[in-house]
C-alpha cells in the first residue's frame, strides 16, 4: 500500500535517481556487499525522511541488504513526486508522501508507516519517533532501535532520553564526522543558495546576506555566501562560535542591528523566533527571508502575516508580504526548508556520506541493538572512518600510512624533546 501524488512519474523518477546514483560511488558499493551478505534479511525498516532521489538510493540499499521499507515525507514541501512515484513503481517500497501536503496529510503519512511494524526506524527530525512514543506506544515494543539524521532530531532524543522518556536506542547518524563536516556544511551551505537563486534568480554579489547561525550548516552557507561575492554578517548566541566567525572576517551583529541592513536573511539555527516581528518591522523593502533550518519556527511567519496587508505568490516558492507603508518583504518556502522545498537538497556526492553512515550504522545495528540500553548511541568510530576511506578512495585520493615507530610514538607518554 502507498499514498503518493502520481504513478505516471514513476520513469522521470527513475532517471534521475540513476543520476543521482552515480555520484555515489560508496552508497554503490555498500549496496553490492548487502546483496551478497544480506546483513537485514526479514527486517522491516519505517522511514522518515525527505523523499529524494539521494533517499532512493539509500532505500535500495537497505532493501538489497534484506530489509522491506516504508517510507514517509520528514517535510510536507520537500518531497519529489517522480521520486515517490519510482520507489513504488521500479523498486517496491511502500512510499506515503505528497508534495505540498498539509500538517494533517503529512501526521497521516507517519501513522501509515508505522502500521507497517517497523523493526528499525530511521528519522530525520524525530517526528516519527516522537509519534511513536506519543500516539503508538502499542508499537514500542516490538521497535529494536532507531537512527537518527539530524541536529535537530538529536537534540529532541537527548532531551528524551534525559527525561527517562525514550524507550528504545537511537544512533545519531548526524553526529558522524563524516555526516556533519560534509553534509551540513558544504551540502547545507550549497543547495540553501541554490534555493534561494532557484526561487529569485536574485544575484549574491554585492548583495548584504545576513546568516543566523554559524554552526555545521550556517559556516558552510557564510563561506559559499562569500563565494558568491555578497557581503556576510553573521548572528549568533554562542561566544565561541562568534568568535570563529569574527577572526574568519565575517561581520558579526545582533539580529536587531543587522535587520535594517540585509538584503536576504537565511536562518539555519535549529532555534524558534530567530527573525521576529520587531525585526521584520525594520527591514529593507525587497528584502528575502528564507530558512534552513529543519522546522519552520526561524522566522516568525504568524508576525510576518500578521504584519501583512496583502500576500502575493510571486514565484515558485516565493510569496511577497506587502506591509501596511507599502514595504514587500519575500517568503521563501513558506518558511521550512528551502534547499529542499524551492531546489533538490543536497547534491548526491555529499549525501553520498551520510546514507553510507546510515546503511553501516543499519547494518551494525540488526546484531548490536541486543546490547544497547534505550539511549542516543554514537555510531562506532569504525564506520565513520570505513565511510571517509571508501569516499577518498571514489575520489583516487590516496594518503599517509602511520608507520610503526609513529603509531608507537603516538600511544606513548615517556617520550618528550
Ligand atoms: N537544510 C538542510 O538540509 C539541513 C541539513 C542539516 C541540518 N539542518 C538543520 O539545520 C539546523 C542547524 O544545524 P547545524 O548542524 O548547523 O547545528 P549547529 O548546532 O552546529 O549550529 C546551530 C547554530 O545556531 C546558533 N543559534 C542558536 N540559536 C540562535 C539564535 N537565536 N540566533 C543566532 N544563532 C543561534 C547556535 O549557537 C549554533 O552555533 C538544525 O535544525 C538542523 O537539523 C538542515
């Protein structure tokens, strides 16, 4: 059973998660290896995730490992029709996920994958399994563990496993070296702009980009921000990571004093309110708000509504809010993640990397859920390195080798100058 927009996509779809496919050479390979070891033979997988066509190739992984998915939308605006379309149509999973669904439709599409009776749970915000704990507590206990792929999702699970409240283990596959460094930072930092360029056509250059947040995400967006010859002020909360933006060269503001100046905001903080009303009451006319952070509470959209006298869909994923003295101001996206609602999300290379880490961590976990206590579990040091060699070695990019007397070297505390 599936819910999706459009069967008839299903052969665009295929051709362009082909596409994406070969520029994945270690999720390709790791694939080849599960159809001969079968590591999650008889499993049952339920999803959350954005239904991409870099997502295809991580369901085909999994399933050529043994596992039957099902797969939901992790955001009502980022899934793609003809991607949905072709893992129902050529690769036999159960998708429940349409573009532009609401908040119902979007809720609806988690409960259906959870009517599958997931053995193993991947999520990308912790929606899923925040249902599962709230509304289908029933299904706790036949659900072995979890992986989880995103900031924002880690944080939720450690605030419920800090509450007592999480009942079965979870590995935050965000937290790899190899997930984060590249991911979120040259994956986040390319696709937002591609986004905001997709639904604008707006030039960077010369332009003042204000980029709330400099953690994974907002460093890689500054920097490519920077590339493209706009003028970068950065906001933070963090001493430190102000600090880290400051000796980069990047102007570091309050909110407060950069709204008046800016002419795009990106928010990427993981954190509710970041522009907010007083801060849209002084901005520029023409001035473009978009987010990418993971759930729509960066921008306070209610304050810029409320603010509004008239909306108007400009663009493909862009609505001008005129203000009541005439000032429009653009909304991307309707606020939720535009690298993925107004552009594809990252390009295939770098999440290429991270369905690595998820399809390893899947496979280590069908053997070691039995041992882990209902917690946030790192994904082991191993995978992570496996991951960054089998990628370096796609790219013929060869390295150093320790030889013994360093790797003794290294391990000793007697030997000083
Ligand atoms: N768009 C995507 O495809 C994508 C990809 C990866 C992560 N994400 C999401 O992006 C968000 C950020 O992820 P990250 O890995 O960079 O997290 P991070 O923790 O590394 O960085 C977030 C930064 O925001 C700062 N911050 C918090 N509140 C702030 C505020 N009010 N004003 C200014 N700065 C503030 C924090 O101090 C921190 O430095 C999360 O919600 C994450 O889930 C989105």
């Amino acid at each position: 059973m599936s819910d999706i927009a459009d069967v008839s996509l299903a052969y665009e779809g295929v051709k362009r998660i082909e596409w994406a496919d070969r520029s994945m050479p270690v999720l390709r390979q790791i694939r080849e290896r599960f159809a001969a070891e079968r590591p999650l033979d008889g499993l049952r997988v339920a999803a959350c995730m954005h239904v991409t066509t870099e997502t295809a190739g991580l369901i085909r992984t999994l399933q050529a490992g043994g596992a039957s998915v099902a797969l939901a939308a992790s955001n009502p605006l980022s899934t793609q029709d003809d991607t949905a379309a072709a893992l129902v149509q050529e690769y036999g999973a159960e998708v429940f996920a349409r573009a532009g669904t609401d908040r119902e439709g979007y809720y609806a599409h988690i409960h259906e994958v959870l009517e599958t009776g997931p053995d193993f749970v991947l999520d990308d915000g912790c929606d899923l399994v925040n249902t599962l704990h709230t509304d289908r507590t029933d299904l706790l206990g036949t659900v072995k563990a979890g992986c989880e792929q995103t900031t924002t999702g880690v944080i939720r699970l450690h605030q419920m496993a800090l509450e007592g409240a999480l009942r079965f283990p979870v590995v935050a596959v965000n937290d790899t070296d190899t997930k984060h460094m590249f991911d979120n930072r040259y994956g986040t930092g390319q696709s937002t702009l591609d986004g905001i360029i997709r639904a604008t056509n707006t030039l960077l250059a010369g332009k003042t980009v204000v980029i709330a947040g400099f953690g994974f995400c907002g460093r890689g967006l500054a920097e490519r921000a920077r590339g493209l010859g706009a003028r970068v002020v950065v906001t933070e909360i963090d001493p430190v990571k102000a600090l880290d933006a400051a000796l980069q060269g990047f102007a570091v503001q309050p909110m407060a004093e950069a709204a008046p100046h800016g002419d795009v905001f990106i928010t990427v903080t993981g954190n509710r309110d970041v522009v907010n009303a007083g801060h849209l009451a002084v901005m520029k006319d023409g001035a473009i708000l978009a987010n990418s952070g993971h759930f729509d509470v960066e921008i306070d959209v209610r304050a810029l509504s409320e603010l509004a006298v008239e909306v108007h869909r400009v663009r493909h994923q862009a609505d001008e809010y005129v203000l009541a003295d005439g000032r429009r101001l653009v909304l991307l996206a309707e606020g939720r993640l535009v690298n993925l609602a107004a552009a594809e999300g990252h390009p295939a290379a770098v999440m290429d990397m991270s369905f690595a880490d998820q399809a390893l961590t899947c496979a280590w976990l069908a053997t070691a859920h039995t041992t882990l206590p209902p917690a946030v579990h790192d994904v082991p040091k191993e995978i992570d390195t496996e991951v960054a060699r089998l990628k370096l070695a796609s790219m013929s990019v060869s390295i150093d080798l320790l030889t013994a007397e360093q790797e003794e070297y290294l391990h000793s505390w007697r030997l000083g100058s």
